[in-house]
C-alpha cells in the first residue's frame, strides 16, 4: 500500500496541530516520525484514520493514488489501515473475540468460520504469549499497560492489515515484551509486505525495528529527514536544534 | 432448560424455582413471587408488561433479569444472615417507564451486588429508582448498587440512587451515569473496521448482556429478544 499525504493542514478549536504536513510512504517502507511532546505526532495518526476531533482545512491523504479524506473511519480501516494506539482504551461488556470477529466478517463476503477463526486467534494469543482466556474478557479489560500493547499486534495479526501505524508501540512494554512485540511486527512486515509508520520518542524500538526513513516533526511540520543515523543524533542531542529549523520553516 | 410462561392479562403467580428454570412474562399485569431457598441462579424474561415482583431470599443466590418497554416495582427481601446476593437487571426502553427495586436487608453480615443497565432507544422517560434499605438492628452489611443509563437519543432518563441506612455498621457504595456512548469507544472499533451503526449494535448488546451473570441458552434469548426488537 502507497500512502502520500500532500499539503495537509489540520486544526482543533482553531489551533493548527498539522501545517502543510507532507509525508509519502512506499509498499514495504518502514518510516519513524520522531518529536517531542504535543507536536502533532499522535494527532496525524488519528486524522489518517479520519477521526471526527480533528478538522482537515487543506490538503489530501491519498492510499494508492486515491483520497480517502472521505471515507469514514471504518471504511478507512476496512482498507487496511490499522492504528495500534498510544493509550488503548477498555471497553466493557464487549469482549475480544465477539469484537474480532465481527471486525473480521465486516471486511468479508462471508462470514468466518468459528473453528477457522478460534484457531488463528489461538495462535496468535500464543505468538504474544497471552493467555487464550484472555480473547473472553473485555477489550483491554484489566490489561496491563503492556497487556494492552500486546492486544493492539493481537488485533494487527488477527485483521491482516496492508498499512501499520505503530503509536508509541514501546511505551508501557518491558524489555522482554518490547522483544516479543518486535519480532511479532518484524515477522508480519516480512510476510505481508506492509507498509509501517512508527511514531516514538525514543530510539531503542528502532534497535530492533529498523527504519528506512526517520523524520523529526516540530510544530505539525517535518523538519528534518534522514536514515537511521537521525535517530543517534537526536539521542545525543534531543530536539532542541531542530527547533531552530522549525523557525525557519516557519518564516517561510 | 423448565420455561415458565406466563401470559394472561393479569395474574398471581408463586415460584418455587429449581436451577435452570427461565420465568417469561410476555404482555402481562402481573405479580410475581419467587421464594428462593436453595443457591440458585435464575433468569426472568419480561417483555412489554406491568410487573410486581416479590422476591423473598434465603440464601446465596443471584437473579438475572431482563426486560424490554415494561415497568418493575422489585422487592427483595434478604431474610437470614450470611447472604452473599447478586442481583442484575437490564432493560431497553422505547416508551415512558419506571423501574423501582427495594433491597432489604434483614439479617446480619449479607453481602449484596445490585446492578441496573438500561438503554433508552427513544426520547421518552425512563426512571430507575434504586433504594438500599438497611434498618437498625441489620448489623455487618456490605452493599453496593451501580447503575448505568445510556440514551441513544436526547436524554430523559434519570436515576435516583438512595442509601436508606438506619445504622453505622455498614459499607455502602452507590454509583449512577447516564449518558451516551463514549465517542472514543466507538472511534476505537470503527479503526477495526466496523461500521457505526455495528459498533453500536455491539455496544448495546454487551452494555445489557455483559451486566448478567446467564448461562449459553439464557445469553440466545436475550439477543434474539434484543434483535426482534432492536433494528
């Protein structure tokens, strides 16, 4: 999946969060978006996926050549657009598996068979060494903050998606769980070809997740893009001097 | 699974219930007393009806019940010590009507749940009326009641949530929300890939059903209540 996202400007109650944001991303690729806090990281993964807190005042989100600006959330997703969020909410009384399910059968002629099904879903509880109990508890339902990331690549595996947007994938996940979301993300990547956009603070997830582009987005724009070697400079020297590239950005 | 059926225009009925008996009251005026004198679990059905009911408790037990546009007057009474009682009641709504429920508890060192969902299709009323009654000489309680509204249009719902304590030996805890849907929660399953109106559907359907502690059977039931009468 080819995503090309020209000229986008985004606002909330008049405070514009993306300023003639551009970003294309190839089959395959593996992109980082990197920045501090609050400079519209999150924001662009939540406008990709069309949510109704943002406004788009300008410029388009193309998915293989077509704009999506007005599919709905849904029908963005049934694409093959998959969020993996920062924070992922519980959602009481709907339990993980009725919610894969009908998630599953709302992209399908079809519905899925329930032995098919039990049987993929089992096996990728098993891949994230969840327990298979887990898929009869509501969505996040007394997860652990990395309890939560590990069902957000749990849905990823189960729905097949062509195009990952990873939200802080590292945060609230141990060394070991940080290991084991990796590899499960890495082995996808390789299978599917999937294009992946990754959005972090940090670079220790890119130790293991090896991009092909890193940007670093100030003020809703990208200042600054590179290889893998962007991610050691902002470690050694954090996001101050690109701040000066935003100003100029900005006076332009 | 025994079925219970009672459709008369106005009736009486006295249940001495053994597990696994559904109790359905289609279209009705009617009274209902359950004596409960084993560790049970029951299930009621109520659709499109007027009803009393008069549960008389003697032991561990919980009582599921569900309605669809009908209005309860509940009375339980906790009657020995060292109960542990579970109580769940969801409705949805589509006309005027009121739900009220009196937990009594009359002897010593009961442990009561009481939870209320409802969801409210229309713009119409809806009341839920939930007292908690411990009087003087009911020593060692621990009773919660929580209970939950969710309009789907505009609101004219509205819970009163009552701790009628006669004694300072007790916990008691209370909790009402009416409200929507949170926008996020749907936001979360529409990225899944389902569409709006499916994700409420799903919402609505575990709002109501999740509230319940039914087996397989009873769980067929309700959706296929849910189902003829929603959407």
């Amino acid at each position: 999946m080819d995503i090309e996202i020209k000229d986008l400007t985004v606002k909330v109650n008049e405070i514009t969060v993306l300023d003639n944001f551009n970003l294309s991303i190839g089959k395959g690729e593996i992109h980082v978006i990197m920045g501090p806090n609050g400079v519209g990281k999150s924001t662009l993964s939540k406008v990709i996926l069309g949510s109704s807190d943002y406004n788009v005042i300008s410029g388009d989100i193309l998915v293989d050549g077509k704009s999506i600006l007005n599919l709905s959330t849904d029908e963005r997703a049934r694409l093959g657009i998959f969020l993996s969020f920062q924070n992922p909410i519980d959602i009481e009384g709907v339990t993980n598996q009725e919610f894969l399910k009908m998630a599953i059968n709302s992209n399908r002629e079809t519905p899925i068979g329930l032995y098919d099904f039990i049987k993929e879903l089992e096996q990728n509880y098993k891949d994230l060494n969840f327990s298979k109990e887990m898929m009869h508890r509501g969505i996040n339902q007394n997860f652990s903050g990395g309890e939560k990331k590990k069902n957000e690549i749990i849905q990823m595996k189960t729905l097949k998606p062509k195009f990952l947007i990873l939200d802080e994938l590292d945060s609230g996940l141990d060394v070991d769980s940080l290991d084991l979301v990796c590899k499960n993300v890495l082995e996808y990547h390789e299978k599917e070809k999937c294009s992946i956009l990754l959005i972090t603070h940090y670079n220790r997830i890119l130790d293991k997740i090896k991009p092909d582009y890193v940007h670093v987005l100030v003020d809703g724009k990208i200042v600054e893009t590179g290889d893998y070697t962007l991610a050691d400079k902002i470690e050694k020297n954090g996001y101050k001097s690109f701040e000066n590239s935003a100003k100029v950005l900005r006076e332009d | 699974m025994n079925k219970i059926f009672i459709e008369e225009l106005t009736s009486e009925k006295d249940l001495y219930l053994e597990e696994s008996t559904i109790v359905i009251v289609k279209s009705s005026d009617c009274k209902l007393n359950y004596f409960i004198k084993d560790e049970i679990n029951i299930f009621t059905l109520i659709m499109s009806s007027s009803v009393k009911v008069s549960c008389m408790v003697e032991c561990n037990s919980i009582f599921n019940m569900f309605s669809v546009n009908s209005s309860l007057s509940v009375n339980i009474d906790l009657l020995n010590d060292d109960i542990n009682y579970r109580y769940a009641y969801s409705t949805i709504n589509k006309d005027n009507n009121d739900y009220e429920i009196n937990i009594n508890h009359l002897g010593n060192n009961i442990i009561s749940n009481i939870t209320n969902h409802g969801i409210n299709t229309e713009d119409n009323k809806l009341l839920f009326v939930i007292n908690t009654i411990v009087p003087k000489n009911s020593l060692n309680i621990t009773t919660n009641q929580d209970s939950k509204i969710i309009a789907l249009k505009d609101n004219n719902a509205s819970i009163k949530p009552n701790l009628l304590i006669d004694n300072d030996d007790i916990e008691a805890n209370h909790a009402a929300y009416i409200g929507r849907f949170k926008e996020e929660e749907l936001f979360y399953l529409m990225t899944r890939g389902i569409k709006k109106e499916d994700a409420v559907d799903l919402m609505i359907k575990s709002f109501l059903i999740g509230n319940m502690e039914i087996n397989l059977e009873e769980k067929e039931l309700i959706l296929d209540t849910i189902n003829a009468y929603w959407r």
